[in-house]
C-alpha cells in the first residue's frame, strides 16, 4: 500500500489517478500536482449497453424495411439492418444489385445471430444492432470478419500506405483493421501487440456462444474502465490507487494502462474519504468559490446559460484599483477553467471579469484562461469578450453536468434552491456503510426517508439483499419525514 506520509515529495510530484470502484456508484479522480484537475462517475442505472455483443434471436423480418427485430433480452427487440449483416457487406455483386435485394436472403425467423449494440434504445424503440462486430483498442480497430484495411486520414499518403502494407501482412484473410492516428506514434510493436489483444479478447468472448442459450449477454461494454484508459494514456508519469481488487487486476490487463504503477486501498474507510476528495466535491454544489487572494467567484446556472461573476472580494491590493481588478482577474481566470471543468458546465458560459479598460489585460486574462482548459476533453470555444467586457464561450454537452446529475429541485423553496437527491443520498449511505465491511457488528440501524431507502435497496430489494451478503451485517431501517432526501446511521448492534 503506497503510504501518503512516508512518501509525501513523490506523492505531490506525480499524476493519480484514485478510483473508487466499490459500489453502484463509481467514480475515480485525477490528480496534478497535488490538486484534483478532473473527475467522472458512473451509475449502474444510467449505463449505456452501446458496444455489448449478445446472442440474440431473429423474432420478426421486415422486408419492406430491410431489418430484423432481434430478442438480446430487453423489454423490446433490437433493430438489424440488412446493410448491418456481414453476409450482406461482402456479398460479391454490384452496390446496384445489392440495393435489390431483401434482408430475407440473409436472415430467417428464429435463426441464432451475434449482435453488436450501435446506438442505445429509448421510450419509443429498441437498441439499433449491428452483425458486424468491432473491437476497438487506441491504436487498432479490430473487426473479426472485416475483411478490409483502412487508415486514418490525417497523415500523409506516403505514411498512409506504409501502414496499410503493414497492416495487411498482419491480419488474417477474414479479418479488418482500421489504424487509428495514435498507431503513427508507436512502434510497429506496440501497435502489433495491441492487435494480438484484441484478437484474444474476441476469440475468448466468442468461444463462450456454443454452450449458451440465447438470448444471451457475451461482453459487456465497461464505460468506467474505457474511461479511466482514456484518462490514463493521457498520462506520461503517474499511478493509480484502487479500492477494489478485482477492477484494480481488470485495469493491469488493459495495454492502455500499463505504464502506470498501481496500488491497493485495503482500508474501510472511502478512498475519497482517505484522500480529501469527497471535500473537493462537495464545494462544487456551492455557488460561491473563494480564491487564495481573497476574491471569489458567483456561478449561477440558468435554463438558457451559465453566468460567472469575478468579484475582489476581500482583495483590495497594494496598488491602484486597476491593477488589483487585473490580477484578480488573471487569478480568477484559472479558477474559472477548473470550475467549468469539474462542474461539467456546458452550453453557453459568460464570465463576467471585473471591468478592464486597456486591451492588452483582457488578452492576458483570455490567455490565461484558455491555457487553463487544456486539460479538458471536450470541445470548447472561446469567442472573446464583448463591448461589455464579458468572456464568451461554449463547451460541448456529452453528459449532465454535476448540478443536474447530483441535486433536485428544494421542496421548500419550490425549486428556487437545490439538494442532494434521494439517489445521491442513497449512494452516500452505501458508501459509508462500506466502512463497517470488517466491524464486528451483526446489525445496522439507519433512519432515513422512504425515497432513500427505495434508492439504496433497489427494485424489489434487490441491491438490499445482495448488499448484506456482501458485508455481512443485517441493514435495518427506520421511516422518517423530512423535506429533504436524509439518512443518519442511529445503532449498531452486535
């Protein structure tokens, strides 16, 4: 176990990634330099099925729509287009008379079919499925029945064609390879090894399917894992600390993460409690943030937009009060970029700097400011400021940000306030009762309200029932009301 207090300089120096994989909930946090630049989480419910292969079977052919309605084992069928088969893409005639043909030449009711989920389903219809399956690695792409070699475009022709030779003498007659732009990096090794990875991920997830009976789940896409690998090869020096054994050996495997050193939180206690995380996240649910000078920084989300206002606060400076406006400014600049980071504020953001009159400070502190989103991994645009002395900017929306994900409207307000939901709370309560896995006690007394306990046990109990097992201990509840989501641990019993 890496110890904080004997190795405090290394600790500061290096990159951390600390991943807190125990539970429902699953989060992981990076580290630079001592301070927390970005974190994500995951929810069990919330889980895209985009990337799982299933064993499925053809209930219905449309041909009037050239698709299939496959059972993978969701309340409604999946769709298959013919141009989605295999046998259709390398079917052997013209792209003319291809068009003319029916996706019955390809599929019949109750056949057995391997599927791929492109696209998630929704209220109206099910998951969009493809036959033509895909591994995709950060090098490769790896298609076991491709048959064809692309690469990526943003290189020369000269490069483009030595990897195209390359990338033919390393496949198999049936299969595909699409090099990806990180492959002109790496050695011809590097990228080799990555293909013989995927190669024996997907002989090993296919050799599960002869005594399965579908339908059935044979790979299930791990968006927590892809996106710790998407962090972690961002990262040149580093390590990664994990509280859970299984997913700490799971990331090991990965060849994304292997030049990381990795270490094991055995303790109780949350690895976000240990490493003063869950502190860090909670300022993020305060619309005020303070900076070291004294100034602070007013975040206000609307339907429309987010608005940020720079204020000197306690700051008065030394100097005059142009001087003081432009430094706090250059401060709250940083500060800024961290916060619409960590927050995940997307969508039209205005920062409202303190008022510059001279326009070689408005450029520093929009330099700043744009410097200080490098580390972000969405896409963002910074259009300057306007006559007003207002920053404008744009930041892509990919998932909700911290203040719809975590909080609901406050019942006592009527919405003019927030707190935490009931499902933020019931992660909460599972989290610290972690912390009681290897306590002697034989039951848990909690009160709480009932939306809580409904978040923490689950449809029909489930997670309840499954929980207990896991720590051994009986969880008993006691009913409360409150306006707000709420629980307290109030006995424990031997």
């Amino acid at each position: 176990m890496f110890d904080i207090d004997v190795d405090r300089k290394k600790w500061l120096k290096i990159d951390k990634l600390i991943v807190n994989a125990r539970g429902r909930e699953k989060r992981w946090a990076h580290f630079q330099s001592g301070q927390l630049v970005s974190w994500d989480f995951f929810r069990d419910e919330d889980q895209s099925i985009v990337g799982n292969i299933y064993i499925g079977v053809v209930k219905k052919i449309v041909p009037g729509l050239n698709a299939a309605f496959v059972d993978i084992g969701m309340d409604k069928n999946g769709y298959l287009y013919r141009d989605d088969i295999v046998s259709f893409v390398h079917y052997s005639v013209s792209e003319e008379e291809k068009q003319a043909m029916s996706i019955s030449k390809f599929l019949h009711q109750g056949e057995k079919v391997i599927v791929q989920v492109k696209k998630d389903g929704n209220d109206i219809k099910g998951p969009k499925l493809t036959n033509v399956i895909e591994w995709t690695g950060d090098k490769v792409v790896y298609m076991p029945e491709g048959k064809y070699v692309a690469v990526s475009k943003k290189k020369s022709d000269e490069e483009r064609t030595l990897w195209k030779e390359r990338a033919q003498n390393w496949k198999r007659a049936e299969e595909g390879l699409i090099i990806r732009t990180e492959a002109f990096a790496a050695t011809e090794d590097e990228v080799i090894n990555e293909l013989f990875h995927l190669r024996a991920k997907n002989d090993a997830v296919l050799g599960l399917m002869n005594d399965k009976k579908p339908p059935y789940l044979l790979y299930k896409q791990n968006p927590f894992l892809h996106s710790i690998m998407e962090k972690g090869k961002n990262i040149t020096e580093g390590m990664i600390i994990c509280d859970e054994s299984s997913f700490l050996a799971e990331m090991k495997d990965t060849t994304q993460l292997q030049h990381l050193e990795f270490e094991w939180y055995p303790k109780n206690e949350g690895i976000f409690t240990e490493f003063s995380i869950e502190r860090d996240l909670e300022k993020l649910f305060k619309n005020i943030v303070w900076l070291d000078n004294g100034a602070y920084i007013i975040i206000d989300k609307t339907e429309a937009m987010t608005v940020i206002d720079v204020n000197t606060g306690k700051y008065t400076g030394e100097q005059r009060l142009t001087d003081t406006a432009f430094k706090t400014n250059v401060a709250a600049a940083k500060v800024v970029a961290e916060q619409i980071i960590l927050r995940n504020l997307s969508g039209i953001i205005l920062v409202d700097f303190i008022d510059m009159k001279r326009k070689h400070e408005q450029d520093e502190v929009m330099k700043t400011f744009i410097k200080s989103l490098g580390t972000d991994d969405k896409r963002t645009r910074v259009l300057g400021f306007t006559k007003l002395g207002i920053l404008q900017m744009t930041r892509k929306k990919i998932t909700l940000d911290v203040s719809d994900s975590f909080t609901t409207d406050c019942p006592s307000c009527f919405g003019k306030g927030k707190v935490l939901s009931a499902e933020s709370v019931g992660y909460r309560l599972e989290r610290e009762l972690w912390e009681y896995e290897n306590n002697d006690a034989g039951t848990i007394v909690i009160e709480t309200t009932k939306e809580v306990k409904k978040a923490f046990c689950g449809e029909e109990n489930t997670h309840l029932i499954r929980f207990q097992r896991v720590i051994g201990k009986m969880i008993s509840f006691q009913l409360t009301e409150t306006k707000v989501p709420y629980y307290q641990i109030v006995r424990i019993v031997d």
